[in-house]
C-alpha cells in the first residue's frame, strides 16, 4: 500500500503564487509517474500536469505551472504562478507505482483545496 499526503494549499489572490507539495510513502519499488489533477466544483477531474519521464501540461496551465519532482524523497510539487480565478479547484496528487513483483497500482492523495480570489 502507498499513501499520498499533499500539502500546500490555500487562499490566494488572483496574480499570486502557490506551492503544492506530495509525499508518497509505503510499499514502492519504482514510480512510474507523479503527477496533479484537480477537481471544480461541478466539474470532472482534469489533469494539470504529470511526470514520467516526459513531462506534459494541461494547456490552461502552460507557462503558468511547473511540476518538479525529487526522486530521492518521493516527492512531487506543483509551483503555481500567475494564478486566476479560474484555477480554484481541489487539487489531487497521484502517483503509479510499481511493486517488487512488477504489478501496477494507482493511487491518490485526498486533495488540497485551492482558492483564487479576484
């Protein structure tokens, strides 16, 4: 098992910056991928970024957003600047992993709520 703690979030106002952080922990062998999601309010879960080796962005969040990974710590960020409004949402790391006997498991935090006034 692998648990996901996120930290990071908060209120924010509009042009301002945010800093989210993702731990994992638990029975990991190899990450194949971190990564964020978030989740607005009456909106399906969306990707923001992830990291597997290649790295991709959600349009919306391109130049704007940076993910960065420490692999020594099993730590994923998010470094959000330039924030609008529009990127209120709860935010979710999740990560895949890889046990020692090579099966696949996905997992999720329990999300960090982040808020953009205007």
């Amino acid at each position: 098992q692998v648990q996901l703690v996120e930290s990071g979030g908060g209120l924010v106002q509009a042009g301002g910056s945010l800093r989210l952080s993702c731990a994992a922990s638990g029975s990991i062998f190899s990450i194949n991928l971190m990564g964020w999601y978030r989740q607005a309010p009456g909106k399906q879960r969306e990707l923001v970024a992830i990291s597997s080796g290649v790295t991709t962005y959600a349009d919306s969040v391109k130049g704007r957003f940076t993910i960065f990974r420490d692999n020594a710590k099993n730590m994923v960020y998010l470094q959000m600047n330039s924030l609008k409004p529009g990127d209120t949402a709860v935010y979710y790391c999740r990560t895949s992993v890889s046990n020692r006997f090579g099966i696949v498991n996905n997992y999720w935090g329990q999300g960090t709520q982040v808020t953009v006034s205007s």
